[in-house]
C-alpha cells in the first residue's frame, strides 16, 4: 500500500506546541542545578509521544504507535469496531482482547471503516 493509501489519526498538535513552550520554561530551572536537569525529560518525552502516538490504518492493517514501540494488527484479526463510553474508538479483536485506538474518537469510525477499502453498512436498509 502506498502512503497516500494510509488514513492517520493524530493527538491535537496542540499538546506539541504545549511541550516545546514546556521545555522552553524548564531551561532556567534546568540549568540553575545540574541534578535538576531531569525536569527536560518531562515536556521532551510529552513532546514526542505528541509527535509519535496516533493510528494508522490502510486496507492491511491497523498500526497503534505509542511513544516507544508500535503494534501492528492485521484486520482479519478485527470482529468489531465501536465507540466506548469515554468517546474513543475500541478495536475488539478475536481472541476478545479490546484494543483503545489512539487518537482516535467514536465520531471518526467512519473513516476508519473507509480505509480498509469496505463502506458503512445502510442504516435504512431492509430487514432492520
């Protein structure tokens, strides 16, 4: 699949500006004492999990990255996709096991379910 094939879902970019402004203000308090020089850790790794984390979905699978690692989850592993009551996108796979989409939202469903190349069913199709 090509990158253009690929629907990403990403944290407000919001929170990155927050973490530069953060390790901005850390400086002085930072520089003041060398074992204080750990407080840049804070804003630094909120900044590249802001950067990082998200959803990726093509017609193949489903990638979840988290600020260290990442999962990939074939959809034939996938039996339900569904809102929770926190408005996050949950992936149930078939094991069971519920997976939390990251920066994902219940309202953006759609177009996940778009991605992998299949449309929504009708709601006011017959036999309902």
């Amino acid at each position: 699949m090509s990158r253009a094939d690929t629907v990403r879902f990403r944290h407000n970019q919001a929170i990155l500006a927050a973490a530069i402004v953060a390790f901005i203000g850390a400086l002085p308090l930072a520089s003041a004492r060398w074992w204080l020089l750990w407080v840049l850790l804070v804003p630094l790794a909120v900044g590249v999990w802001a950067w990082r984390s998200g959803t990726d979905a093509d017609a193949r699978e489903l990638r979840l990255r988290a600020l260290l690692g990442q999962r990939r989850v074939p959809w034939a592993r996938v039996a339900e996709l569904a809102g929770d009551t926190r408005g996050r996108a949950v992936a149930r796979l078939d094991d069971g096991q519920v997976l939390v989409l990251p920066a994902v939202r219940a309202t953006d469903l759609p177009r996940l379910i778009t991605a992998t190349g299949q449309q929504m069913p009708d709601d006011d199709a017959p036999g309902q």
